[in-house]
C-alpha cells in the first residue's frame, strides 16, 4: 500500500457511474471533475485536505474521513462499485 491509499476505497457516484478513490491522487482528480456550479466551502475544504496531505501537511487518515463524510452529505457515497 502507498503512502497516499486510502484504507478502504471509496465508491462515489459520478457522470460516468461509480467512481472508484483509493487515495489522495483520486480523490484530487474527483475533484478536478466536479461541476464548478455545485462547488462550495465543504467540496474546497476537502480538496484542500487531500492536497496537504500529499504534500505532508494534513493526516492522511483524516483526508480520507473528510473525503468519505463528503461523499455521505453529497449523497454520492455507494457501497460498492456495483452499488448506485
């Protein structure tokens, strides 16, 4: 596992199905495709999180918490990769 993997992938719902994070590099590329319209304070903050963590500054565990309760209050959050 690399030093940017997340514990447990994350699934999220995208434009083009579900979506499969399974770390830092992810889940900033997640966030270079969400639509700028439904950006806001909780989508930057978390985008920002994952960012310092790949560059040491933010615990990486923690990045991914705030990736998943992201997912969970977009409701974009799924069970699996199959799940929608």
């Amino acid at each position: 596992m690399s030093f940017m993997e997340f514990q447990t992938p994350i699934f999220v719902a995208s434009v083009h199905g579900v979506r499969e994070i399974t770390g830092l590099e992810d889940a900033v590329e997640f966030f270079a495709t969400w639509p700028k319209a439904t950006s806001d304070l909780m989508s930057e903050t978390v985008e920002k999180a994952c960012r310092d963590a790949i560059r040491g500054r933010y615990p990486i565990h923690a990045a991914e918490q705030n990736f998943r309760c992201f997912a969970r209050k977009k409701n974009i959050l799924c069970r699996s990769q199959d799940a929608s």
